[in-house]
C-alpha cells in the first residue's frame, strides 16, 4: 500500500493514532501566510489583530 507523507507524517500512521475523520495542517505553511498577513497589514500602518478558531462538525 502506498501511503501519503505530509510535512513529514505518514497519513496512515496519524489515521490510526487519531482517527478518521482526520484534518491536519501544514504549520509552515500556515505560519508563512500569518506572516504574510502581518507583513501586509504592518506596511500600512493599521492596527490589526490576527485571529483564528476551527471546529469540527
């Protein structure tokens, strides 16, 4: 069976560990758009807070 690595995990592996259904993020990924964001708002000098929430159904 071939299995799918992301960031560095096996998806079968955190599929057994956790369970299905399984949502996983990328914390590079995520952190480069945070950054993003920040270095966007930070150019024009408005005051912002950056806020995230998630749930699962």
């Amino acid at each position: 069976m071939t299995h799918f690595i992301f960031s560095g995990h096996d998806t079968v592996d955190l599929a057994k560990k956790y369970g299905t259904p399984l949502y996983v993020f990328s914390e590079d990924l995520f952190m480069d758009r945070v950054n993003s964001l920040k270095d966007a708002f930070e150019k024009t000098g408005a005051d912002y807070e950056i806020n995230y929430a998630a749930s699962h159904l």
